[in-house]
C-alpha cells in the first residue's frame, strides 16, 4: 500500500536524453526532494558529473552545476538508488526493433522490461513506478506483470505513465514551461493517491490546471498521437513543397497564409528535407495497428512516413542533378549533422540519408557540425544498416572544426541543420576558395537566397523556385581565384 507521506527521493533509471535533463529540472523546483540518476554505462554517468554534459541542450548546464551534489547526483549505483527511492522513473531508451517480428516498425521494450525486472530483484519496499520513456499502448501493463510476478512479499507496486513531450534543442524550456503534464494510472484509490503523489511534485512549477489525468492506456495513446499528428503536418507541408518547385509558389508564403488560419495555427508548418524524432511513434502506431487488424489505419500513418522519407530522397537527386547528373570525385560540404538546431543528437538525421546517397554515388564529403562529435559522425556513416564498406566510408569522409575549412575547394555546400551560425557565415570568402560554378543547397529555406545569387552561387532550396545568377564571377577552376 503507498502511504500518505509526499515524495522524498526520486530514482530515474536512464542517463539519457528524457532522464537527465527532466530529472535536472526536478531537482532545481524541488529543492527538498533528493534525485539520482542511475545508469549501467560508467562513461555516460562520468560525463553527467563533469563539466561536459554527454548532451547538448541549451540552459541544462547551468541547471545541473547549481544542483548536482546537493540534491541531484548521477550515479552507477542502482541498487543503492533503487532500495532508497520512494518513486522510479524508467527512462531507458526504446529503440525500434532490428530483428524479429515487428523489425522496423515496433519499439524494443527489452531495456523496459530488463529495467522492471531489476527493480523487483531489489525492492525491499512499496515503489511508485513511473515510465517515462516512449512506449507502446499497454506497456505499463506489461511492467505491473514482471513487478507483480517477481516482487517480494509485502512490496507493491503503483504503475504510472507521464510520457515526455520534449523538443531536442528546447528540452530546458519545455519542461519549465509546459503546455501540459499528463499523468495516467490506475482508478483504484491506491492508483490515485500515486497520481496525486507524482501531481504534487510538478504542482512545484506547473499550474494544476495543466496537470491532465487519464487511465494509463489514454496517456500512452495520447503521447503517440500528439507526435503522430505533427508529423502529419509536416509531411503535408512537404509535399505541397514540391508541387511549389513545379508551379512556381513559394512554399514560405503558403506555410504563411495558412497559418494565418485559426483553425489550422501557424506551428509545424516549416517544409525542409526533414529530419524528426516523430519517426519512431509513428513506425511503432503502424505496427500497433497492424497487430490490432486496421490494415487502413496503418496504411494512413505509413504514408505520414513515407512523404518526409520522399522528400529526403527527392532533395538529394536534385543535388546530383544540378551537378551535371553525376558527383562521382567530386567534393561536397556538408554543414550540419545533427536532425536539428542545438542539439547534438543524430538520431533521424536526414544529413545521414544524404551523406549515404552522395557517398554511393561516388562523392567524397567534408562535414562540419557545431556539436556533433567527430566519432558520432563516422559512427552514423558506418553503421551495418547504412553502410558495408566502412573503410570505404572513411576514405571518403574528412570531418572539419569550422564551415569554411569544410566548404574549401568543394563543388557544392549542402546546408544540412538549420545552426544560426550557418547563417552569419561569410559567403564571399566561401565562393572564392570552391571549385566553380559554386553550389548551394539550402535544405532548410535559413540562408538568404538572393544574396547568395549575387555572389555568383546557384542556389536550390526547399518549396521554392530560384533564379540562377545573371552572370557568374570571372572565374578559374583554380579554387583560390575569384
């Protein structure tokens, strides 16, 4: 039976991207509340108690020098963090599945699971159990079986879903100033009193009126279909991207009008070469619709996919076509690595789609990325499901410490993630020292297209048609001549 008494250490199972900057923000609004984050990785755990942060999001660092050893510490100590926790968050990562059935589509619960059985094998005590980590439609039901068929006698267990809705890049922000915290449990009184008990440690910062209750299934629905549904509008907005570049509209002055419409609102309306997180809800929806016999309702959200995989893949055929149908030897920037601005995360990048494409095609590519490291970059490119020749990769590949080493002697930049220093870049000094005629693609619409012309750079972007240069810069093959 969980007691009365309010919440006085917190335990988060997972160093991640949700666990550690969600964590970090309860320690800073509930100063009496003792948190730790607990991982199986000595590395991740060492950089959280460094001073460089194994993630990059803006404001997190100053959150965690004024907290981290008064009331937050990162450790490798589950068992200890566990056995003194009143209440568990599981913020392991979930994957979606290589192998077996569902491979491709549905998410991989095996550090879900292996997380819930680690807490029954060392709980000595009633444990509020919450997950925090994006799963499937009635995976709290599967960790209230392993808790229930493995706990002690005498320990019980309330099981609680409070998905994120964290944006990479504004994560600090998000969690301060939340549109809303969902919270679902059981309603049995013990389900409700752990609700309020977790409640009450948001009530810290966030008003109660934006504090949402539901049963457990609708809070792990609602996180798939709020991800599901902005995705949607982005593949709408991408698609009409293209029919831009045929007629002539610009894909910003649609993205405008319709904005202007209060029933639709301005958010989410920004066309680019894509580039989401919002991939793997909706690969794991269709896998739960397939399983639950809606061959048209996954049919539906398969689509949502496969318009943004379609506009990766139409960006980059321009690119090689505007290059005389063919980049094999030539040299090709690209800036940024990362799915998007501040955040040093790749996962869903749509410059990796890029790189792989440009690199079969026989380019040989120079990167640079503000905050992506080096080792991540290579780790993408020779990943199995990208590449079988990695040595090949890094044959092709050089990775650079600023843009304008990266664009130099170059035939194309390909602007990959929209970092605002990408757009503050001196483009003149850029076109003097690449291979001519000089090429821009702007896969994010950020640069100022107009400008870039004058120079003497042909310019192709997203849901837009461009003029080429009335004419060209007197110019040799020779890179260091203008």
């Amino acid at each position: 039976m969980i007691n009365n008494k309010g919440i006085e250490k917190i335990c988060c199972l997972g160093a991640g991207y949700v666990g550690g900057p969600t964590c970090s923000i309860i320690a800073l609004k509930c100063p009496e509340i003792k948190v730790t984050v607990v991982d199986l990785s000595k590395e991740r755990i060492a950089q959280w108690n460094s001073n460089k942060l194994p993630i990059y999001e803006p404001g997190l660092d100053d959150v965690v020098k004024q907290c981290r050893g008064k009331n937050l510490f990162f450790s490798n100590d589950v068992e200890a963090a566990i056995l003194e926790a009143d209440l568990i968050f599981i913020s392991v990562n979930t994957p979606t599945k290589t192998l077996g059935n569902g491979k491709g589509r549905a998410a991989d619960l095996k550090y879900v699971e292996g997380a819930a059985r680690m807490i029954a094998d060392i709980a000595q005590n009633d444990k509020i159990v919450v997950e925090k980590s994006t799963v499937p439609v009635r995976a709290a039901e599967s960790i209230a079986k392993i808790l229930g068929a493995n706990r002690k006698p005498g320990v019980s267990y309330q099981i609680l879903s409070n998905p994120e809705f964290l944006a990479e890049g504004t994560a600090v922000n998000d969690l301060l100033n939340a549109d809303r915290v969902l919270i679902g449990g059981d309603e049995t009184p013990e389900g409700q009193l752990a609700i309020e008990k977790l409640c009450s440690i948001y009530e810290h910062w966030i008003p109660r009126k934006k504090i949402l209750t539901t049963n457990t299934w609708s809070s792990e629905l609602s996180k798939l279909a709020a991800n599901a549904m902005l995705a949607q509008r982005i593949s709408s907005i991408n698609s009409l991207s293209a029919v831009c570049e045929a007629t002539g509209a610009d894909v910003s002055e649609v993205a405008r009008a319709v904005g202007f419409d209060s029933r639709i609102g301005s958010k989410f309306l920004q066309a680019s070469i894509g580039g989401s997180c919002f991939q793997k809800d909706i690969l794991n929806l269709v896998y739960i619709c397939e399983c639950l016999n809606l061959p048209e309702v996954a049919s539906y959200w398969q689509q949502v996919i496969d318009m943004n995989e379609y506009q990766k893949s139409r960006f980059t055929a321009k690119i090689v076509q505007s290059l005389f149908n063919t980049v094999s030897g030539k040299r090709i920037c690209i800036l940024g690595f990362a799915f998007k601005k501040n955040t040093g995360d790749t996962r869903e990048s749509p410059a990796i789609h890029i790189a792989k494409t440009l690199l079969d095609e026989g380019a040989s590519l120079k990167i640079y990325d503000p905050k992506v490291d080096h080792d991540r970059i290579y780790e993408d490119l020779t990943h199995p499901m990208i590449c079988e020749e990695p040595e090949r990769v890094k044959k092709q590949v050089s990775i650079h410490q600023d843009a304008y080493s990266a664009a130099e002697g170059t035939h194309a930049l390909v602007l990959c993630t929209e970092w605002d220093e990408f757009i503050t870049l001196d483009y003149n000094k850029i076109y003097v020292n690449m291979m001519k005629p000089a090429y821009i693609f702007d896969g994010r619409k950020i640069l100022d297209h107009q400008s870039l012309i004058d120079i003497g750079f042909h310019v192709q972007t997203i849901g837009r048609k461009l003029q080429r240069p009335i004419s060209n810069r007197c110019w040799s093959s020779n890179p260091t001549m203008s």
